[in-house]
C-alpha cells in the first residue's frame, strides 16, 4: 500500500512521512545529510549519495501529495560540533529546491550548528511545532505527549528473522494508538534504524518520551521494497519467544 489512514486525516506513507492532510502538511525527520563527509574525516570513504537519496524521496513526496507545508523533524544534518562544507552545500541545495514550500525546521540533537546556515536564507528553527492538533518535536527531550504527538529521533525499524538466521530488517513507522504517538522512520540512506523489538520491549529506547509506555499499544508498519507500507500488527504480537518470524499474510 502506498498509504494507511490512521487517524482521521493522518497517512502513514510509504514515503517515509506522515501526510497531515487537513493542514497540508508532511512530516519528515532524520535526514542525516552531510553524514558521508563526517564518515570521511573518521576514516570510512562512502559514495555521496545522501542528498540525491533525500530529494528523490522528497520529490516523489510532492508529486503525490503537493504538500505546502514541509516539517522536518529534527537532525536535517549530521555533523554535532560544527558546519561542514557539504551541509553547507546540501542544506541550500534543499532549500533552494522547496523554497515554494513552507519549511519548517525543528531541532533535533545533530542540529547544534544549524540556525547559522538556515539564517543565510532568512529562516529560523523551532523547539517545537504546535497547533490546535498536532504537537511535533524531535524527541531526544521529554517535552511530553498531547494531542496527536510526532516524534523522530529513535529511527525504528522491524527485524524479521527466519528459522535459519535470515534477517530482514525494514524502516517502520510505530504508531501507540492508546497515546496516539507516530514515531517516524530515518529519511537517511545510511540509517539502518533501532530495532523495535528490543528498543521498545525492553525500554532501551533512545526517546525519553516513550518511557512506560506500553508496547502493547504500539501497532508497527514497515516501509517494503515490494509491497510499499505494509501493517505488521502489534508489537507485541511481532515478539515471540525472543524471535520474530515472517508470516504469510
């Protein structure tokens, strides 16, 4: 499926956003750009191929939803300490690309050094983005949980093992339909993502937000090659044993 209607007006897509139609609005978070130059300076040379990664997402998610307003939730580059010359580089290229588009950034940990690039095109950076609905931040702060609360930050994924040591491991979305709380996958390429199954059942998460929270309230839906968002079900359903199967579905 290309999208799932989770609460009125919220799709979880296959894009790996969350299509806010009564706003006009996608959610996007952890877009991680810059990361192979920071690879480099630590001695691992990868191809440069995170903004190309990003933007075709990126365009597919207009061609399909023509959003006005994009939220980028948190880490849009990577690089804690300083600017390098490549977020320089891939940050105006992104805003130079949507400046159609309301871009609304907010912080997240990896964006320490951010506002100064942004000031460049007269854009500022939010803690947080709030209206009569929705109420979105990062998540590597506990600024609490209300209204209908998206967060990034703790990249979830789905591990799926097989009897003899297989494993396939999907970007997923998970949605506590208890709290009505959507964390969203990584945009990045280089993000192979938190495992939920550990992350979430043994409360090691990386989100001080999700503490107690019950991972029986979590529904998973991983982002798939072939058959695009797919629902897996509840979390705790996926946990069995200590080992997760594929099942016919």
């Amino acid at each position: 499926m290309r999208e799932i209607e989770i609460l009125e007006n919220v799709f979880l897509t296959d894009l790996y956003c969350v299509y806010l139609s009564d706003i006009e609005a996608v959610v996007v978070s952890d877009l991680h750009l810059g990361y192979e130059e920071e690879m480099n300076l630590h001695g691992l040379f990868l191809p440069k191929i995170q903004r190309d990664h990003v933007t075709s997402i990126m365009d597919r998610i207009i061609e399909r939803y023509d959003p006005q307003k994009i939220i980028i939730n948190g880490d849009f580059k990577q690089e804690f300490s300083k600017n390098l010359p490549s977020e320089w580089t891939d940050v105006i290229y992104f805003i130079e690309r949507y400046d159609d588009r309301d871009l609304v950034f907010i912080r997240g940990n990896h964006d320490n050094y951010l506002a100064t690039i942004l000031s460049r095109k007269n854009l500022g950076m939010l803690d947080f983005y709030e209206d009569s609905r929705y109420f979105i931040y990062h998540g590597d702060r506990d600024m609490g949980i209300k209204k209908i609360t998206i967060l990034g930050h703790e990249h979830p994924s789905l591990v799926l093992r097989d009897r003899v040591g297989g494993m396939y491991k999907l970007p997923a979305f998970a949605f506590n339909f208890k709290r009505n709380v959507i964390i969203t996958p990584a945009m990045s390429f280089f993000s192979s993502g938190t495992d939920l199954s550990q992350s979430l059942l043994s409360e090691e998460h990386f989100t001080p937000s999700l503490k107690g929270m019950k991972p029986s309230s979590f529904r998973i839906f991983a982002i798939t090659d072939e058959f695009g968002l797919v629902d897996f079900g509840y979390l705790d359903d996926l946990h069995s044993s200590g080992e997760q199967q594929i099942r016919d579905r």
